[in-house]
C-alpha cells in the first residue's frame, strides 16, 4: 500500500523517521545472554534478539510479517478425526480411554472423583482454597467482564414500510459448549471471559471442559474462577476428545449448541471438523501482538509487552514498528535485560528468536499500513497522540491506546474479551461477545390489502425464476381474498 498523506492533526510533528546510525547496529541478529530462573538455579541461555526489518530500504520484506495458512497437517487432522469417530460412537467409555492416552491419567482409577464431571461441591472448595488477593482479582475482573458484555446487548427496533411490519427477536443458543486449555499454564481468566458473555446473552446452560492434571484433578484456581462466573457443569475432559463430546454429546456430556474457546492445533482442528453439527466462534491459533511506537515511546513498556506475549509459547508473533532506529535498539537492550530475570526466559527467548520483529519505517503513515496488512490479534498504539491513528485502524482484534493501556490489561480485567482473532483473521471477525452465542430473527406480518398491493411484485419475480409454487402462494390468498 502506498503510505496516505493527510495530516493527523495536533500532536503528530515528530512523525518523520528518526534514522540515525543506530540503525547500522540493527541489521545484524542482535544477541546476549538471558537467564532461566530455576528455584535458586540459573542456567545461562544464548538468545535470538527481535529480527530486524528496515522496510524503508528493503519494503518488499514486509510479507515475512504476514501469517500465512500453514500447509495442513493430515496427520493431525487424521488423529483428530479418529478421536471424533470414537467419542461419537463409543462416548464415556472413549473419553476415559483417550483422557489416559493424551493426558496420563486414567481416571476411571480416581475412587474419589467422578471420572469425568467435577461436582459443584468441588468448585466451591476450590473457591475457599485459593488466596485473598486471587480472589479479590478474579471477582473484580468478574464484575468488570459482566459489566461490560451487559453495554453489548441491543434493542432491536421495528421496521415498516409499505404496509410491511418487520421486527426481529432476539433469542440465546439453550446451551454453550466453553473449552479453556490447560498444559503451560492455568487459565481462569478464560473461565471468565467464555462463560460471562454466554449467561448475559440470556444462554440457559454453560458446560466447561478443561484438561486433568497428571492427578486426575482440574486446577483450584480454574474451578475457583468456574465458581465465582457461574459455570453450570465442569468436566474432566480436553482435547478434540472434549469438543467432539460437546457437539456429539456423551453419557455424561450434553450436546451444545455452540463451541467457543481457545486451544491447541488439536482442538482447533476440532473445532473446524463440527462446525455446522454446532456453531464455534473462531479458529483460534498463535496469538500476536503489534506495537506501533514513535521516538518517545517508553523503550521499557514496549519491551515488557513484547515479552508478556511471547510468554505464551512457540509460534506467536510479536512486532514493534517505529519511525525511530534509535527506538528500536532501546527496545532491544531492555528486552536483553529483563529477560534476565524472567521466569520463563528459555522459552520467550525461544519465541522471539522466530516470531519477534523490529520493524523501521518511513513514518507512521506507513506503520498503520503495515498494521492493516498484518491485521493483528492485539494492536498497541504507544504514540503521543494514540486517538489520531486510531483512524487509520481498519484490521485488528482490540486496540490499546497510550503507554498506560497495555494488552495484558485487555486479558485480564479491562472488561473486553481476550478471545480475539488471529491468523489475520481480524480482516473479517471480531471478539468473542454476546452475539455470539444469540441469534436474530427477523418476523414479517403483513395484512390482506397489503399483500394485494404489494404481492403481484413477488409473483412476477417467482415466476422469472421458474418457481410456479412459489407465485400461487400469493396468487391464492389474494384470489380467496377477493372472492369474500
């Protein structure tokens, strides 16, 4: 795209670019020394700096931002199938088989649990176990979540022209199918940002499924955040294993009505295969963040944000785009810093090696292209004047205006939902919401003389498209009308 040259209005002078000789310094893979944290051990890892992009030298570099459909893995889709057909065919008895395969555990072994549904008597244990301060944070975001779902319900109004009266009605899916992943860490965040829009959209049942631990057990803090949203059934169960039982429905799982969470390539193969037996909300796959940063960007924020992101595991892409070299090395030095006390620096270093960028432009014009092109999951605007480029935002899943709003804030208790569109995805959808679990239908009344007015219009176009029936419809009753 070709960078536009409006104006911002106040507050944008600076936005040249700030090319000085450090750019020099970033062509070459910047690398140094982390530290993983081990308890009292340290273990030095070599780590991979944020490759470096000048695409005001080299502007056809650009496409190594974009996400592309990886190529598709039949094997996965073959296993992923194998386990539906299983589920669909053999239930309960496939839940425990594959839970033991997948997960370690067999939890038909587990004499004091139920093998597949936790009891609400354990979620409410759960709650009482976890610490004050989780507590306190966990019915804060809950409220704030709720809250802010609650602004998205609509009225709906009533349409008439012609002597036609349309109205719509607006009615919840009956029950709602959530999966919130475990393995690296815990989620209850998810919990909350699943199963909150389903119950203010007005969905009857919430049904959660989460993997077991090697115990057999959900994590406190999961069934804590379950407690406190309300989930109306948990189960034991995670994988494609747990989302073929929520289409299908098991012994012990009900069919839903609709799918949504996040998950690995597994579930969201899954999720792809029952699509159509049940509604889902996307594809999720890696998460992504964008940083666009001018000359005054604090280098410390941008830095801790792009290692937050990269803290969720391989394949996720983090990029900083400024206008100012000088910027982007900072960035680079205060990332080599803190990844030295952080507590996953192997794996985040590992992340970045592959997936992070820094990214020179001409001015910011030309970052807010870049950004459309990439349509990235998160978008952060740390600029002096954020408000003026979020004009130019047309592709991206949530935007955080300013050095005080940064994405983490967005995925815990903002109140706006985390599950948001990847993979370039933000082109065409959006945030998980209340609509996503409703559906709007439309209702049509017309009275006699008015389809005795306006019905011959219907009857020519049905008979044009060679549906004879159709056309008698009408005809009938407006014959039988002027026959009284």
């Amino acid at each position: 795209m070709v960078a536009r040259s409006r104006g911002f209005g106040r507050g944008m002078s600076g936005m040249g670019c700030d090319t000085s000789s450090t750019a020099a310094n970033l062509e070459a893979p910047h690398r140094g020394v982390a530290y993983a944290v081990d308890g009292s051990q340290r273990t030095s890892v070599q780590v991979t700096m944020l490759q470096y992009l000048d695409l005001i030298a080299e502007p056809q570099k650009r496409s190594e931002l974009f996400v592309h459909e990886p190529a598709a893995d039949a094997d996965a889709l073959a296993t992923v199938r194998t386990i539906i057909g299983r589920v669909k065919s053999e239930g309960d008895r496939a839940l425990k088989l594959l839970t033991k395969q997948f997960d370690a555990v067999d939890v038909s072994s587990l004499t004091e649990l139920d093998p597949i549904e936790v009891p609400r008597a354990e979620r409410e244990d759960a709650l009482l176990s976890i610490g004050s301060d989780l507590r306190e944070a966990l019915e804060f975001s809950e409220a704030q979540i709720r809250e802010y779902h609650r602004s998205q319900l609509i009225e709906v109004g009533v349409f008439e022209r012609e002597g036609v009266v349309v109205q719509e009605i607006v009615r919840a899916v009956e029950r709602a199918g959530i999966y919130v992943p475990g393995g690296r860490a815990v989620y209850p965040s998810t919990v909350l940002m699943t199963t909150i829009p389903a119950q203010v959209a007005g969905v009857e049942e919430t049904v959660l499924c989460v993997p077991p631990g090697r115990d057999g057990k959900v994590p406190v803090q999961t069934l804590a955040a379950a407690a406190i949203a309300g989930v109306d059934r948990v189960f034991r169960v995670g994988g494609a294993q747990a989302i073929a039982a929520m289409a299908y429905g098991t012994e012990s799982i009900p069919a839903v009505d609709v799918i949504v969470g996040p998950g690995n390539r597994y579930v969201a193969l899954a999720k792809r295969e029952v699509n159509g037996v049940v509604g889902i909300d996307s594809m999720a796959g890696p998460s992504e963040l964008v940083v666009v940063a001018d000359k005054d960007a604090p280098p410390a924020f941008v830095a801790a944000d792009l290692l937050a992101q990269a803290e969720h595991g391989p394949d996720r892409k983090t990029v900083v785009i400024s206008d100012s070299a000088d910027l982007l090395a900072q960035v680079q030095k205060h990332i080599a810093g803190q990844l030295a006390t952080a507590e996953r620096s192997a794996d985040i270093a590992e992340t970045l090696s592959k997936g992070g960028f820094a990214v020179l432009v001409g001015d910011l014009f030309t970052a807010m292209d870049v950004v459309n092109d990439v349509a990235p999951e998160h978008l952060e605007l740390v600029v002096e004047e954020p408000g003026d480029l979020l004009a130019d935002v047309r592709n991206a899943g949530a935007v955080f205006l300013g050095p005080y709003a940064p994405a983490a804030l967005g995925d815990y208790c903002a109140g706006p939902n985390h599950v948001l569109p990847t993979g370039m995805a933000a082109r065409y959808a959006s945030a998980l919401q209340v609509s996503t679990f409703q559906k709007q239908i439309h209702v049509v009344s017309a009275p006699a003389d008015t389809l005795r007015r306006i019905g011959p219009y219907a009857q020519v176009i049905a008979n044009e498209e060679g549906l004879a029936a159709h056309a008698n419809s009408i005809r009938i009753r407006n014959v039988a009308e002027a026959s009284i």
